[in-house]
C-alpha cells in the first residue's frame, strides 16, 4: 500500500509539472509525448508488479505444500488447487496486460503515423520476459543458499556431534572405572563381614564349651562337698538350665 501512495504522488507530481510546462508555454507534442511516455512506464510497472508477485507467490505456496507434505503434514488437495488455479489466472492477466498494451500501441502508432510507437509496443512485448528471466536468477541464488548451507552446516554438526560422542564415551568410561573400583570395595567388604561373622561364631562356640566344662567341674565340685540330695538335685538342674542352649537366641 506504502508503494502505490508513493507511485500516486510521484504521478500526481509529474502531472503537476507536465501541465506547469504547458502553460510556461512548451510545446502540445513534447508534453503529450512526454505525458503518454510517464503513463506508459507507470503502465509497465503495475504489469510488472501485480500479476507477477501473484504468479510467484502462488508457485512458492505450492511449494511449501510439498515441503509440508514431505514432513508428514496433512494438507487438503483443495489448497492445491485453488493456489494452481490463482497461479493460472494471473500468468494469463500478466502475459494479456503485456500483448493487449502492444497491440494497442500498434493500433495507435498506425492512427497516429509516428514510428516510435512501434518500438514501445515491441518493448512492452519483450517485457513479458523480464520477472519470470529475474525470478529464475533469484531462484538458482536461492538455491545455490541452500545447496551451500546443506553441505556445509552438516559438516560443522558432524564435527560437533563427533566431539560430543568422544566427551560423553570419556565419561562412561571414567563411571564404568568408578563402578569397578566400587564393585571391588563391596567385595572386600563382604568378604571382611563374612570373617568376622566366622570369628563371632568361633568365639560364641568356644564361650558355649567353656561355660559347658566349667558347669561340669561345679557339679563334680558339689558332688564332693555334699551328700544333701536336694541341694544337690537344684543345683544340678540350675546347672543343666546353664548349659542348655537358649533357642530364642539361636
């Protein structure tokens, strides 16, 4: 919109100089020529910019369609349709804009007898070439852009992603090294809870065989020092409930 305000006022400016020149006194012909030749550049520009950037923008809608596509999106075939069928519709009203402008020329460069029109009107057609030749261009740049950041952006993430690996496979192998040394600790610490659970029972055994002998050599000591069978009988079985074994405990 920005453009087409710009395009207004510079026409409604060299409108305004046009008719200051006509009536400083300039000649009909230089300003009407100059005037018809102002209108056509205007002419050529409006031909130049609507239907093409319609056309264009079409065919990139189209494009994106496929790209989406490629991904995996859903996308309506009516989209497909409507974007080909604005695509067709304003190939044909930019290429008619062109050869209608030419043959108007034509027809007003015989009425009139002046031989310039017809190199206005061979211009016009020769026009009809200009945006699709530069939109070419713009493309194969565009897709050199792309060709180039394909080749050399995975490079760069392949040399990263390599660096990565290397760090994290330095890593898991100072944590398996931690797991060994762990591994290794637990084992010796078993293996020292194991003997000391063997020292413990040793030790409990050899309390149990003492405590055993020593209930003997009591009862065989009371057995010498008395005949009083009931002193004799309770201390007897004091001392067997000594060597019996508690089974709560065991």
């Amino acid at each position: 919109m920005g453009k087409l305000w710009g395009a207004a006022l510079a026409a409604a400016a060299l409108a305004g100089a046009l008719a200051l020149a006509y009536a400083v006194g300039a000649p009909p012909a230089v300003v009407l020529g100059t005037a018809a030749g102002v209108v056509g550049l205007l002419w050529l520009l409006v031909l130049l910019t609507l239907p093409w950037n319609l056309y264009f923008r079409a065919h990139s809608v189209l494009a994106e369609i496929a790209i989406s596509r490629g991904k995996g999106l859903e996308v309506s075939q009516a989209r497909d349709a409507e974007a080909a069928r604005i695509a067709r519709t304003a190939l044909r009203a930019a290429v008619a804009g062109h050869v209608v402008t030419a043959g108007l020329l034509v027809a007003l460069t015989a009425a009139t007898g002046n031989a310039a029109g017809y190199w206005f009107a061979g211009f016009f057609l020769v026009s009809t070439f200009f945006r699709p030749a530069g939109a070419y261009f713009t493309q194969l740049r565009r897709r050199l852009g792309v060709l180039l950041k394909d080749v050399t952006h995975p490079r760069d993430d392949v040399v990263e992603l390599r660096r990565q690996v290397d760090h994290l496979h330095a890593g898991s192998r100072v944590l398996e090294e931690k797991a060994e040394e762990q591994y290794r600790a637990v084992a010796e610490l078993r293996r020292a809870v194991d003997a000391l659970g063997v020292s413990v029972f040793a030790r409990v055994d050899e309390a149990d065989r003492r405590i055993a002998a020593m209930g003997r050599e009591f009862e065989s000591a009371v057995n010498r020092l008395t005949d009083n069978e009931e002193i004799i009988t309770g201390l007897k079985a004091f001392l067997r409930m000594l060597r019996t074994p508690d089974v709560t405990g065991t």
